[in-house]
C-alpha cells in the first residue's frame, strides 16, 4: 500500500489494501472453521469453551468474508474499467451466508 501510494496511485493502494484485507478475513474464516472442527471432536471444558467461541463468531466472519470478497472483486471490476457497484451487493444485501453471497453475486449486473 506504502509503494502504491507513494507512488501517486492512491487506486492500486486501495486495490492492495482490499486484496490484504480479504486475504486476512479468508485466513481468519478458515481458522474459525477449524475451531468449529475442533470444538465437534473434542470433549471436556476446552471443547466447551471452543464451541461456545465459534457460536459467538461464526456468522460474523462469514459476513466478513462475503463483504470484503465483495468489495475487492468491484475494486476490480472498476480498475479494469468496467462498470462496478460500489458499495457491492454483499454490502447492500447485508449478506450472511454462502448462498446470499452466491445471490448478491448474481444480482450485481441488475444493479449497475
């Protein structure tokens, strides 16, 4: 982002903070998907503590994970000049679940 804004191209330093930022959520959604793992596997106190973690964060990081997926691909879209919709979909649809995402996704060409 440093090298893009310096640079004088405050727009491929926001494509380089959308792609490190959705990257980070991907890493982060993955790690929760293996706690819930852990946590089904597990038995005693720390299988407990475990499930009840991921229950609190699960469907944040999911809606975390579609928004920024969102946001980047539109960046995207934008920066190779063609027509975007910024906010995304995800982020207008408030988007939650896979099969949101998936709708939001396919909504986007009815509203650019």
């Amino acid at each position: 982002m440093e090298m893009a804004t310096a640079a004088g191209d405050p727009k491929a330093a926001e494509l380089v903070a959308a792609e490190c930022v959705t990257l980070a959520e991907t890493k982060d959604h993955m790690n929760w998907e293996l706690i819930g793992e852990v946590a089904k596997s597990e038995k005693g106190d720390a299988a407990k503590a475990l499930k009840a973690a991921h229950e609190e964060v699960e469907d944040e990081e999911d809606e975390h994970l579609y928004h920024t997926t969102g946001w980047c691909r539109e960046l995207w879209i934008d920066s190779l000049g063609m027509p975007s919709v910024l906010p995304p979909p995800e982020e207008e649809k408030h988007v939650k679940t896979a099969i949101g995402a998936a709708k939001a996704k396919n909504a986007r060409s009815g509203m650019i």
